[in-house]
C-alpha cells in the first residue's frame, strides 16, 4: 500500500511538474511573439559603468527586505513562487548629477506614481504582487543608461529593457520574482 501511494504520489509530481512546465513555454512564446519581454539580449549591452553604481532593496513575501545588494546581483526569489511587493534604488556612492527614479505596476492598485531613488515603491504586508517595473535616470540621461531585467513567476528572466521601458507584464496575474 505504501507502494503504490509514493507511486501515485511520483506520477502526480511529475504530471504538475510536466504541467508548470508547459505553462513556462506558453507564457513566454507569448510574450516572446508580442514582444513585449523580449527586451535585448545580454550579448549587446554595453559594460556597465564603473563611474555609476546601483543597489537595490526588494520587500519579499513572506521573507521581508533584502539588505542592498549591489548592480548585477539577484535581488529577490528567483524561481521559489515568493513574489516581491515592492522596492527601493539608489545610486551609491552618489555621483552629482545622476539620480534614479522609478515605479511599478501593482495587482489590484495598478501604477504607482514615479518616486525618486531610495524612496521606497510599492506596499509590505498586504499582498499586493508587484507585476512590472519601470527605471529611468532623472538626472544623467544625457551621459548614461540604465538597463533591468526582472525574473516573472512561470516565466524566467526576461530580456534587458532601459530607460524608462515596462519591463513585466500587466493584469496577467504573473508576479515579479526577482
């Protein structure tokens, strides 16, 4: 009898496995074909920039605020179904003339409005899965990019969007997962 329930109990993890699987496929085909994650690839960025240097906090569900973590690092849950609720960035160390500022689509709220860097963008505690982001540079756009990529819930990485371009997606119910 233990057999045979750890068998059924294999095959219905695998048959979900299988199933989460597909949906990973769908969803990016999908996004792929409209365009709208495909965003650049990682062969065509430029080097990032040693003058200018990004952190980012993120508020993870159920888990709380990540310590700042430096440009180029995972920030957040990839691949665990925790979403993030919100986040904060700041340019550190400060260089004059070269700020952020940024925003994001929330579920049930929508966009919030654009705040200034090391403010933080979105809510803690209420559930509210954070679904896009948007950065762009409020000072400096004239000498710099500023390029991200976010990690969606039964998707994957998406491409690179810069300067200001959605990057996630909008009532799809697919949480930011890093």
């Amino acid at each position: 009898e233990i057999a045979a329930t750890s068998a059924d109990s294999l095959a219905a993890n695998r048959a979900l496995r299988l199933s989460m699987l597909r949906e990973k496929v769908e969803a990016y085909l999908q996004g792929f074909m409209r365009g709208d994650l495909a965003g650049e690839s990682s062969a065509t960025l430029p080097e990032p920039s040693q003058l200018v240097q990004a952190e980012a906090l993120v508020h993870v569900q159920e888990r709380g605020d990540t310590p700042w973590r430096s440009q180029l690092s995972e920030c957040g849950a990839a691949g665990t179904g925790r979403r993030l609720e919100g986040f904060s960035l700041r340019v550190n160390p400060p260089v004059d003339g070269v700020s952020l500022r940024y925003k994001a689509h929330l579920s049930v709220k929508g966009d919030t409005p654009w705040v200034d860097q090391g403010d933080y963008c979105g809510t803690r505690g209420e559930n509210r899965r954070l679904e896009a982001i948007w950065i762009e540079l409020a000072e400096g756009a004239d000498r710099f990019d500023v390029y991200y990529s976010t990690h969606l819930c039964r998707f994957g990485w998406t491409g690179w969007f810069k300067n200001g371009q959605m990057c996630g997606t909008r009532r799809e119910s697919r949480p930011v997962e890093s």
